[in-house]
C-alpha cells in the first residue's frame, strides 16, 4: 500500500478539499461518451472551480477518471490538475486502468498515496473497491485490514474514508445492481471506529446525500453525463455537470457543497441505452 502523504497546513482553523468524479476522459480530446464531449466538459468544470478563487488544500479524484484504459486520457486529467496549485490523490473506479493510471499520474506528478493527513485534526483514506473488468465494487480482505490498521494506528483523527461504489441503494435500481457488493463487512469494521462520520463517493453520477447507521454517506455529480435520480432502467439527466467542496473542521464535523455548471453546453444524447 502507498505511503502517507502529509498535510501539515500549519495554523489552518479548517481544511478545504475539492472532489473531482467520474471524468471518463479518452486518449483523444474530440471523443464522447452519450453524447457529451468528456474533455471538454472536464475543462469547462476545472474553469468554473478557477473562477470561483476558492482556497483549496487538495484534490480528491474519485474514480472512472478515464474511459479507455490509456495512459494519454490519464496525462489529460494531470494536465486538468496541474492548473491548481493543491497536491491531487486518486483511487480507482470501475472503469480505469490502474497500470496506465498508476504511472500516467505519478509520471505528471500527482501523488499515488492512500492516506492523507490533513492539518492536525484529520485523516482523508482511500480505497480500492473495483472488480477488474465489472460495474460493481467490492473490498477485498486485504483492503478492509488497511482500513482497519489505519483507523486503529490514529484513533485521534476524525476520517473521512473515500471509495468509488456506494455502499447503500442510491435509488436507481439499474445502478444499485453496480453497488458495492460487501457493505456489510465495511460496516463491521466502521462500526468499531466512530472516528469515520463521513463517506465520499463517485460512480453514480448524481449528487447523493444519505445516513448510514449514523453516518453521512455523500455521493457527487460527474464532470461529465448525469444518471436520473430515482430510476428502475438506465436513464440519463439534463442537469449540468458538477463538483463537490467539503470543509473539515478540527471538531469533527463537515461543510459541503455540489456545484454546478451554469452552461447547458453538455446535455447527453437521452436516447442512449447505455455504455
Ligand atoms: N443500460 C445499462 N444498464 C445497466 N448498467 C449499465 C448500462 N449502461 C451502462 N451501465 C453500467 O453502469 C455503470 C454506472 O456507471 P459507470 O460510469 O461506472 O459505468 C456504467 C456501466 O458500466
Ligand atoms: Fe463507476
């Protein structure tokens, strides 16, 4: 597992982290998924952040960050990246390549670590919970006893763990098929750290925002197609692409906010069946 990528923000009475989800960027710039040009949206996001002038510690990457397996859609995610000055992590998602992925962003200089320390208060944990070659997510033995470990070595550190499947029913059934499988087993072992209140994900392409046994389980929008909320069959949302701010506070408790594009530039093709 990575080594541990520390964040000192001396004197910071908050920590500010952006998350950044499901890209499905292609080796190309000019290719699309459903329609919408994924590079271009991708850029039109980074853009908007920009433009806000937020302060921001570090970014957060939280899977299908490339569509088709290539180290080139990897390095135009970088490039994204770099245009910001906070170090990046990253976990996979179902759809990445973690060969081409790993050193694609290691090579531009985005960090492969898997636990953040975050100024004084916090740790940020990422894991793996893609099944090479399927939709659905699973955490193998080995990463639910990092978890353990980690949370186990830093009892004093409230955690937001993050992960690229969602653990509970998102309300889309054709999606929920996708979840993650064992979230019963994360659950055993979350129930023996009440440092963990928070959990991020990406993967559904809506903005989620959910209890699970007393803690908060958020989900983002993509920064490129959106999937309709509450559906039995795939379906696709007009809603713009979007992005997620957290706020960390040395209390334990979280700020966040989903923003979105004001552009209507990237709609989908609705009457795509899937992909
Ligand atoms: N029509 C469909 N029905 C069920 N699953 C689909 C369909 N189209 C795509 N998917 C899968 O559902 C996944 C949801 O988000 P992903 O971007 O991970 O990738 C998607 C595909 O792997
Ligand atoms: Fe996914």
């Amino acid at each position: 597992m990575e080594s541990l990528l520390n964040l000192s923000l001396a004197g910071e009475p908050r920590v500010r982290v952006l998350q950044i989800t499901d890209s499905h960027l292609f080796a190309e710039k000019h290719e699309t998924l459903l329609g919408v040009n994924t590079w271009e949206s991708y850029q039109a996001v980074l853009e908007a952040i920009r433009s806000q002038q937020r302060e921001c510690d570090l970014i957060v990457a939280t899977g299908d960050l490339a569509q088709d397996h290539t180290a080139a859609a990897y390095q135009l995610f970088a490039d994204g990246i770099a245009s910001f000055d906070a170090p990046c992590v990253w976990l996979p998602g179902n759809h990445d390549f973690q060969p081409a992925m790993y050193s694609a962003l290691q090579d531009a200089g985005i960090s492969p670590a898997k636990r953040v320390f975050i100024g004084e208060h916090w740790q940020i944990l990422l894991l793996d919970s893609q099944v090479f070659g399927v939709p659905h997510g699973e955490l193998s033995e080995f990463q639910l006893d990092w978890l353990e470990k980690k949370l186990t070595d830093s009892p004093q550190r409230h955690t937001l763990l993050l992960l690229h499947h969602h653990p509970l029913p998102s309300g889309c059934s054709w999606l929920d098929q996708h979840s993650l499988r064992n979230a019963g087993e994360l659950d055993n072992v979350l129930q023996r750290f009440p440092q963990v209140r928070y959990l991020l994900c990406g993967h559904i392409h809506q903005e989620l925002d959910l209890d699970w046994n007393g803690r908060r389980l958020l989900a983002t929008p993509s920064t490129c197609v959106q999937f309709k909320p509450h559906c039995a069959n795939f379906t696709l949302d007009t809603i713009a692409p979007g992005w997620r701010w957290l706020e960390l506070y040395p209390d334990g408790t979280l700020h966040t906010e989903v923003c979105r594009l004001e552009s209507t530039r990237f709609r989908p093709d609705t009457a795509s069946e899937g992909y």
